[in-house]
C-alpha cells in the first residue's frame, strides 16, 4: 500500500520506501558527526519498529531510499538493486546548456581503499533556462545509474563539464554563489526521483515527488512541471 505522508513513500510490510531530504544522512558515521538526525533514525521512529538498510544516498540528495522491514529482506532487496532488471532514476539541474543526451563510463576510484571500480551514467536534458544577472543558463537533466558507486552522478557530470548546481565539492564556486542570491539554492540540486526493482514476480516501482525547495527553484527559472514529467 501507499502511504499519505511525506517520509514514507511505499510500505507493504516487507518493503519500505522513504523519501529523504537533502542534507539528512541515511545513517550515523564518523563521515556525519554533526548530523542531528539520519534517515534510518526518522524511519524508524515514524513506524515504531526496526528497519534494515538496503542501499544509500549522499547526504546532499534526496529522494527515494529503500529499507528492508528484516535483514533476510534488505539481502532480498540488495540481490533485486543490483540486477539488470533495476532502474534508479534522477532529475539534476546542471551548468551550463547540453545539447545532447550523453553517456559516461568513465571508472571512479574508490576513495577508502584506491580500487578503481567500472561506473556508467546517462543524462537525457530536458531543458535549459538562463541563469539571471549572468552570462551562464542551466539544463535539466534526467540521469540514469547503472552502477552505484559513491558520488557517481557528481563525478560523472564533472568530468562532462555539466556539475550540479549547489555540489560544493564537485561544482563551480562562483555559479553556486551566484544561483544562492539569485534563487536562493541552498542545496545541491540532485534528487532520486524513481526506483523500479523487480520483486517477487512483479515490479516495484516507486516514485519520490520533487520537494519544494527544489521545486521552488526550478520555478523561479521557469522550468514547467511538464519538463520533469515522472518515468514511474
């Protein structure tokens, strides 16, 4: 069943899907010592019970999460991610215009141990708007992952010149100041927008809505609702 609330975007009683904010963890690390709260504490608390992790989102990106109501579960759902049948869908707004779709293979180094590991992203942009009292426009962009390796779609969409608007390690400095007073973006603009898993016998697909302080931006650059039209 579907659930009216904001955290929990899908609960059947095996599988639970959340809706994370940007700037809340999925869980507590020496990485997120200053954090108040994580995801797997919200989740927790709004079901009264326990719940497993099954994958994570930077800190900075919100959108939808799963989470195993057991550990058999949350193996379940790892084994199901990871198959060829699964999609993870986001939308970004990035720098600058890009013409054409565009795919990235281009392998990530693994920061904690130096294994360099095979990644693969597409961007399929969908608009492009101009960033006001500036020479520069933005494009929105839908970005599928194929693999998930930590920061991926940043990386990538750094190494094809396109950085996301608010990422403070991978972006551009001076946009990210300029696009905070113009349009007050106060983080990085980066939401899973969809996952489909294949799931006893059928597909689970689940899709988190564009939240407001995202949503408020790209209206103030005129980006209609139209444009981010959901794949779920």
């Amino acid at each position: 069943m579907y659930v009216n609330d904001s955290l929990i975007l899908y609960d059947d009683g095996e599988v639970v899907v959340a809706n994370k904010p940007s700037g809340v963890p999925v869980h507590h690390s020496r990485e997120h010592v200053d954090a108040k709260t994580a995801l797997l504490q919200m989740v927790r608390d709004e079901l009264g019970e326990r719940v497993f992790t099954v994958h994570r989102l930077d800190r900075a990106t919100s959108g939808t999460v799963l989470f195993g109501r057991t550990p058999h579960t949350a193996n379940a759902l790892r084994e199901a991610l990871g198959s060829a049948g699964a999609q993870k869908w986001y939308i970004a707004l990035t720098k600058g215009n890009m013409l054409a779709p565009l795919s990235c293979v281009r392998p990530l180094t693994k920061r904690e141990t130096g294994v360099v590991q095979t990644a693969r992203s597409t961007f399929l942009p969908l608009a492009v708007a101009p960033i006001p009292d500036s020479q520069q426009c933005c494009t929105l962009v839908r970005v599928r992952i194929f693999t998930g390796r930590r920061h991926q779609i940043r990386r990538h969409l750094n190494h094809v010149r396109h950085q996301i608007l608010g990422d403070t390690t991978y972006g551009k400095g001076r946009v990210n100041r300029h696009v905070r007073m113009v349009w007050g973006l106060h983080r990085l603009a980066l939401h899973a927008e969809c996952i489909s898993i294949p799931w006893e016998g059928r597909e689970l697909r689940v899709r988190a809505p564009i939240p407001s302080d995202l949503s408020r931006v790209l209206g103030l650059a005129s980006l209609r609702v139209s444009d981010v039209e959901s794949v779920c």
